[in-house]
C-alpha cells in the first residue's frame, strides 16, 4: 500500500503493574483514548516527520523493525495524533508504537501481521522503558480486557464494569525510573517482596472472583490492598494519595495508582449512577476522564 493508517486504544491495570514485572498476574482494560498513525511512503529511507527524521522514539523504531524483516528499503512520513495523555500511566507509548507497527505492517505487506507488529512494538518500548513487561502493548494490540502474565501473555477475559474514572495527578515521570524503584526495594528487602508477590497474586484470584459476583464494594477494598503494596514498594507520591483520599471522601469503592506510580494517574472505582457525581467533585481539584473500558484493540482506520 502506498499509504495506510491505524489506530490503538491506551489502558488501565485495574490490578497488578509492577508486579507483573515478576511475572505476576495484572488485570487491564484497553480505554476509549486512542492513538491514530497514518504513513505514506517517502522516496527516502527513514521515518520522517515533514522534513525531521524520527530516530530513537518508539514509532519509528517499530516501523523500522518491519521493514527490516520485510525486507522494505523506501521510508515513510508520519502523522502521530493522541488522544492519550503521556507519561501518566495510559499506555499512550505502547499504543503509538503498536499503531506505528500496524501501519508499517499494512504498507509492506497489505495486511495487519498481529505477531510482528507484537515484537515491533516490543522493540519500540524497549526504548523508553526498562525491563517492559509486555502488558501495555499486548493490551493495545488486542484491546478489550485481560488477565496477562508475562510468561503466558494476554487471555482475553470479560470485565463488567462500563467506564472508570482516572484521576491525573499532572505529575509526569517516567516509567523505567518507576521499575528500577521497585527493583531497588526488592534487592534491598528479598523475603518481603516474596510476601507481596504472593499477597499479590492471591488479591488477583479474589479481584476476578468479586468481577464475577459484580461485588464492587469488594473490588474497591482490593484496590485499597493493591495500592498499599504499590506504596510499600515505593512507587506511590504525596499526590496519588492525595487524589485517592478525595475519592474516597467523595463516596468511591475504591482507588489506586495505574501504570507506574510516582504520580501519572489514580482510577476510582464507584456505582455507575454515583461516578458522574464523584467526577464532578474531584474536578474541583484534579483533571479527570470518564472513560469507557474494553475499547477495540488495534485497528485499520480510513484515511
Ligand atoms: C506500566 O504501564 C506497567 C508497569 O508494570 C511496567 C511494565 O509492566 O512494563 C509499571
């Protein structure tokens, strides 16, 4: 194709970041915010934004690791448009390197290669992050909701909960600094962190089974628990507990940190007639999205 577009959704992890790290599970949802890549080909090699050429950025390393398995040797140039707010904890890099991906895919080969754009986008995060788990761009790429572990991937699972409410803190920090911060703790403190993977992969099993009887008074308690193993480890900030503290005031379930921590943003869970109510109170302090869950995963979009 000379010119293709797509686009992909960011995320929330209801439960789980960090840990999942270690190869523990994490409970996420693709969000209504989504990435939009459209490319045409250029006569010079590369990835070009007008006349800059992208090098080092999670798009363009996706599109390269293409063509380099295409066999592709044209470049392309880009038009990135988000709706995802970056470095807050939404996927919005994972999204754009896994839409980059899906475009280059279709320009080579007329179609969307879902295991090469999965290793593509690897790549592209491999750039920003540390040690990247995998979950953001998996979610990306398939959209809706799933149980991911790292060893075993994304399985799709069904979360019955409609819209979230994600609370931005407005700090923005960066998430391979959050890793190697929980990285830090546990070397520094072996037997409790065991304990917390353990606590944690025991508070996954329970989350799903409160989904399952729709209990979110039980979901809310479980993200309070989640939280405070996030706080233990370090990667929760005077800000995040400050926007937990007024969701909860506000009559939300429950709250905690998404994505790395150290600020970015904080979901709230409540009643689905309550939330507009709570959204309108935490306005007062904060920026929030009411958005919708289990949004489509990457997908071709008209040029
Ligand atoms: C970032 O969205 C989630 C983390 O668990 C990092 C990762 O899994 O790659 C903090």
């Amino acid at each position: 194709m000379m010119k293709a577009a797509t686009s992909a959704p960011g995320k929330v992890i209801l439960f789980g970041e960090h840990f999942v790290v270690y190869d523990r599970p994490a409970i996420v949802s693709a969000i209504h915010l989504r990435a939009r890549i459209e490319a045409w080909i250029h006569d010079q090699p590369g990835v070009w934004i007008g006349s800059r050429r992208l090098v080092n950025h999670p798009a363009s390393r996706a599109i390269e690791y293409v063509f380099e398995k295409a066999g592709f040797t044209s470049g392309v140039t880009l038009k990135i448009s988000s709706s995802i707010p970056s470095s807050v904890g939404l996927g919005s890099s994972a999204s754009i390197a896994v839409a980059s991906a899906g475009t280059a895919s279709l320009i080579t080969l007329g179609r969307i290669d879902e295991e090469l754009v999965k290793l593509a986008a690897g790549e592209g995060e491999k750039i920003i992050h540390f040690n990247p788990s995998g979950i953001d761009t998996s979610t990306a790429l398939y959209g809706g909701g799933g149980l991911y572990t790292r060893s075993r991937g994304f399985t799709p699972i069904e979360i019955p909960l409609k819209k979230i409410l994600i609370i931005d803190t407005g700090k923005t920090r960066k998430t391979g600094e959050m890793v190697k911060r929980v990285k830090e703790f546990m070397e520094k403190n072996k037997e409790r962190f065991d304990k917390i993977l353990k606590r944690e992969e025991e508070l996954i099993e329970e989350a799903l089974d409160a989904f399952r009887s729709l209990d979110l008074e039980r979901l809310g308690r479980l993200m309070l628990e989640n939280q405070s193993l996030l706080r233990e480890v370090g990667v929760s900030s005077l800000e995040i507990e400050e926007a937990v503290k007024i969701a909860l005031d506000a009559g939300a379930y429950g709250a905690k940190l998404t994505g790395a921590g150290g600020g970015g943003c904080v979901i709230c869970l409540a009643d689905e007639d309550r939330i507009e109510g709570i959204s309108k109170i935490i306005s007062n302090r904060f920026k929030v999205y009411l958005t919708e869950l289990s949004a489509d995963g990457l997908r071709e979009e008209k040029i």
